[in-house]
C-alpha cells in the first residue's frame, strides 16, 4: 500500500513536470484514496489489539472463576 502512495505521488510529479492536467488530478485522486485506506488500515489493526486485549481479560478472569 505504501509503494502504491509512492507512485501515486511519482505520477503527481511527473504530470506536473510534462504538464499533463489530467494525470496530475488523477494521480492526486489516486493519492488521496491511498491515504484514506492506509488511516482505516490502521484503524483496523489498533481496534483489533484493543478487541484481542479485552478477550484475553475476559479468559483470564472466567478461568479464575
């Protein structure tokens, strides 16, 4: 995904040198929805940790029980 933002930002560059206008607001749309998916990735994975944490307590005190 990173490599993917990576071109993406490459492409940005390169439409801004040559002076292509509609590979430039591609590239910047393409930038932007790579953001977007890398912040719920990440969204993702810390609500998981959370989730894995409070199943381990809920284990943890029913095996004390």
């Amino acid at each position: 995904m990173i490599v993917s933002t990576v071109i993406g930002l490459a492409a940005l560059v390169v439409g801004l040198i040559i002076g292509w206008p509609v590979l430039v607001a591609l590239s910047i749309i393409f930038t932007i929805v790579q953001f977007v998916m890398l912040a719920a990735k990440t969204a993702v994975e810390r609500n998981d940790m959370k989730v894995a944490e409070r199943l381990a307590e809920k284990q943890a005190r029913h095996q004390r029980d």
